[in-house]
C-alpha cells in the first residue's frame, strides 16, 4: 500500500476501481513524466448520489453536498491515476486541478465546491499536493452530474 493510500485509509477512504469511461476517451494518459486524467464525475460504487444544479433553494444541489461530490471525483481521479501507474507514490506533485461545477444561474460559490477536490488531494498526498486550480461554473455536465474534476499530476 502506497503511503498515498495509507493516508486515504486515516480519511477512511480507500481507492475504488477506476470510472469505466461513458464515451469515446480513456480515463488517464501519461505523456512524458505527466498524467493527465479525463474529466471524473462523483460515481460512487457504479452510481451517482445526487443529480442536478447547485445553489441554494428547492430542487439543488447543496454546496455543502456539492463539496462532497467534488472530493468524490478526486479519489475517481486518484483511481485513474493508479489504474494507468501502479503506484501512486511515483506522483511527485498534483500539478492542476480543473473543476466544473453545473450550476444554478444565481450560484457564485464554484471555488468553495472544488475545494472538497482540492483539500482532499491536499490530505492524500501532502505538501505534494499543492495545485494550481481553476473551478468553472458551467450550464450542465455529461449524465446531468452536479460536479466534474480533472487533474494533472506528475511523476518521479
């Protein structure tokens, strides 16, 4: 077990099996000492747990719960790190982060969701997790996913 993974297990995550892609792409490629991974939604155990816009009032996402979603695509993310590596040990610094948060015109709080993707890289992988970042809001994402995260990671 990877020191990675060992502090996912202090969080009590674990690394799931990689998010079988739901078009034409692959989940992650390595083009010299980087990976870049495709855009993950927050399956969790083959399904996703909520659905929709986020905002605030009857009928959205919560933020809060939106948070969570996003740290849910992290560890996707993580996963499809590992399928293409092995190891994530190899990973030397998470380079980017791109959030997207479908979201309710009204709703301005795009950063504070992908900070649940952020501070779980932060925690999985420490001072090496430290990122650059960008957290769009956008009008809808694929299977109507309330959020959707890539990284960029890079290698020993």
């Amino acid at each position: 077990m990877s020191a990675v993974e060992e502090r996912l297990a202090e969080l009590g995550l674990t690394v799931p099996d990689v998010v079988p892609p739901v078009a034409s792409y692959v989940p992650a490629v390595r083009q010299g000492d980087l990976v870049f991974t495709s855009g993950q939604l927050p399956m969790v155990a083959g399904s996703m747990p909520a659905t929709g816009k986020v905002g605030e009032g009857e009928g959205l996402v919560s933020p809060e719960q939106a948070k969570e979603l996003a740290q849910a695509c992290a560890l996707n993310a993580i996963a499809a790190v590992k399928a293409l590596i092995g190891d994530l040990d190899q990973v030397t610094r998470v380079v980017k982060v791109v959030g997207f948060v479908a979201s309710d015109p009204a709703f301005t709080g795009q950063p504070v969701v992908v900070n649940g993707a952020s501070d779980l890289l932060g925690k999985a992988f420490g001072d090496a997790g430290i990122h650059a970042r960008s957290a769009v809001g956008v009008v809808a994402l694929p299977l109507d996913a309330p959020v959707e995260v890539e990284i960029i990671v890079s290698l020993a």
